[in-house]
C-alpha cells in the first residue's frame, strides 16, 4: 500500500515519519479492531502482521480488510494506491 496524504510535514525532519507512524497505527487499529476478518491460526484470528514500515493484511477475501483500511484511512486525509 502507498499512501498519499494531503497534508505535509517536511521529510527532513524527525516528526515526519513518526507522524506517519502514529496516523497509521491509529488507521489499522481503527479499521481493524473488533473485526473477526482475517486468518484463524491455533483459536486466534489474525489479520495484519506489520514489521517496520510494512503491513501485511490477511483475509480470506482482498477486498475486505482493503475497503476498511481504505475507508478508515480516507477520514485522515489519507489515500490509498495499490
């Protein structure tokens, strides 16, 4: 996913990625949560693995975790390319 976002904070500095990081938490904790969409492992369902700057959705439909992640994230100002 690559995001666009409509607002800036210069890249050169230091709140720049933490920012991002922070809004996107916030957007997948939000689409996400209370959800049972996703991939049942040993009871648990799991539907994001996220490491550094990437994320990983599991479904068994694309679709479903993308609208939510897209709908959720479209309340920001942010927008998603894929």
């Amino acid at each position: 996913m690559v995001f666009n976002s409509s607002r800036m904070c210069s890249v050169s500095t230091v709140q720049s990625p933490l920012l991002f990081n922070i809004l996107l938490e916030v957007v997948i904790t939000l689409a996400l949560d209370d959800n049972q969409v996703g991939v049942c492992i040993s009871g648990s369902v799991i539907s994001n693995l996220r490491f550094a700057d990437d994320i990983s959705l599991l479904a068994d439909s694309d679709l479903t975790l993308v609208d939510k992640v897209n709908k959720t994230s479209g309340r920001f100002g942010l927008q998603n390319k894929y």
